[in-house]
C-alpha cells in the first residue's frame, strides 16, 4: 500500500531521474549549459538518488500490511 512518505520518496526518484536524463543530454551535445564539470556532479549525484529513494519508497510501501 502507498503511503505519502513512499510517494515523496518516489516523486524524489522521478525528479532525480530526470536530472541524470538531462545531464547525460547536455554532455552528449558538447556544450553543457552549466559547464562539464558540474554537469558531471548532478550525473554522479542523480543516479545514486534515483537508486536509493526508489529502494526506500518500495521497502515503505512494502512495509505497511
């Protein structure tokens, strides 16, 4: 069952997603519009958010009987 806390943390999954789709869009263009470096720190940092709120918004939902 989805509670609210499993579904902000999934909501934090999506917009975390959508960063790391963007970022890896404006490496490949050639010339990101932040700069390449900070464009590869949002990459690094996005994936690994996208992981662990998707993992902690399933165990939540999961945990709720």
């Amino acid at each position: 069952m989805m509670t609210p806390k499993s579904g902000v943390l999934l909501l934090a999954s999506c917009v975390a997603a959508i960063a790391a789709i963007g970022s890896v869009f404006e490496l490949t263009s050639g010339t990101p519009k932040f700069g390449s470096g900070v464009t590869w720190v949002i990459l690094a940092l996005s994936i690994p958010s996208v992981i662990a709120a998707f993992y902690a918004a399933v165990k939540d939902a999961n945990s709720v009987k």
